[in-house]
C-alpha cells in the first residue's frame, strides 16, 4: 500500500524548468526571482523552488541508489565493486555501501515503505 505522505512529498510544489542560455550566462539570475519586486510573493516563489529542488535531490538520490545496487548485483556478470561504484560516483567506499543496501532496500520494496 503506498505511504500517503511519501507520495505527498513527490509531489512537485513548482515546476522546474530549465532556463535560457542567455540567463544562464547572468550570474545574477535565477530561475526570474530576481524579478520579483513583491517580498511575499518572492519568498513565496523561492520556497516552492526549494520545496521542488528538495524533491528533486530525494528522487535523484534514490534513483542513484537503485543504479548502484543494479551495478554491484552478484548476479551480473560485469558486477562491480563498491570500490568500483565509488569511484564512478565520487563517493567514499563506505557511503557506496550504504548507496547499494539502500538501493535493494528500495529494490525490494521495503526502502519504500519506510520512507
């Protein structure tokens, strides 16, 4: 059964998109909020960003857990070490193991319903 307040926090609170080139290339801009004039209304916005990049980091990093715990299955003939995975991720070796026990936790179904 999922977990009513895991998929609360999957929701995207605002849409990330990405930004033109040409505002990339100003280092003063970001995501149009130093537009905003209104203070409510800019911490508003800037809450949602962080509300979405929060989001974002949990998927991606369960997403980096499932990969590392793909990579290192004893079942795979090119498997790969942890050593090798750390590597690849820039990780230390012991943060690649707990990458890969969370990552089968999540495989499994049980990573899901703890979250």
């Amino acid at each position: 059964m999922p977990d009513p307040e895991r998929s609360e926090r999957r929701l995207r609170p605002a849409p990330l998109l990405f930004e033109p080139s040409e505002a990339v290339a100003d280092p003063e801009h970001f995501f149009d909020l130093e537009s905003i004039d209104d203070p409510a209304h800019l911490l508003v916005r800037a809450t949602e960003l962080t509300l979405a990049f929060r989001a974002a980091t949990d998927r991606a990093v369960e997403f980096q857990a499932i990969a590392a715990a793909q990579l290192a299955d004893p079942r795979r003939f090119d498997r790969l070490t942890t050593a090798d995975i750390a590597l690849r991720a820039q990780w230390t070796e012991d943060y690649a193991k707990k990458m890969v026990e969370f990552g089968r936790d999540l495989l499994s179904g049980e990573g899901m319903a703890s979250q």
